[in-house]
C-alpha cells in the first residue's frame, strides 16, 4: 500500500526519480555488464520508477480534488 506524501515528500520523490532516471539512462550505457545482469538492474529501476510515478500521481491527484 502506498503512504500518501505530504509536499516534502512529493518534492524529494521528485527528486529521487530524477536521479534514478540519470543512473539509468548511465547503466544503460554500460558495456561491461552481462545482459543478465544488466536487464535484471535495469528491472530493479523500472520497478523503484513505477513506484515513485505512482506516490506523484496520487498526490497531485488528492491535490486537485482539494
């Protein structure tokens, strides 16, 4: 279940998906990791990424509502 942010939250989630998305876009680069290795990293980001849109949009919808 997801906790709703308050807006410190929703600032340094913001934050943090930023810096995932930067880390991401460099391991992806990356030549010197197996393709196993490598796709299971880069599900591991996906997975974290899809968590922080999640408790965003949730936020910024209980906002609008208010």
């Amino acid at each position: 279940m997801t906790t709703l942010l308050d807006q410190t939250g929703y600032e340094q989630t913001k934050s943090k998906l930023h810096q995932l998305d930067a880390r991401l876009a460099v391991i992806q680069q990356r030549t010197d990791l197996n393709a196993e290795h490598l796709h299971r990293v880069v599900a591991s980001y996906q997975a974290m990424k899809k968590q922080y849109l999640e408790e965003i949009r949730l936020f910024e919808a209980t906002r609008a509502k208010s």
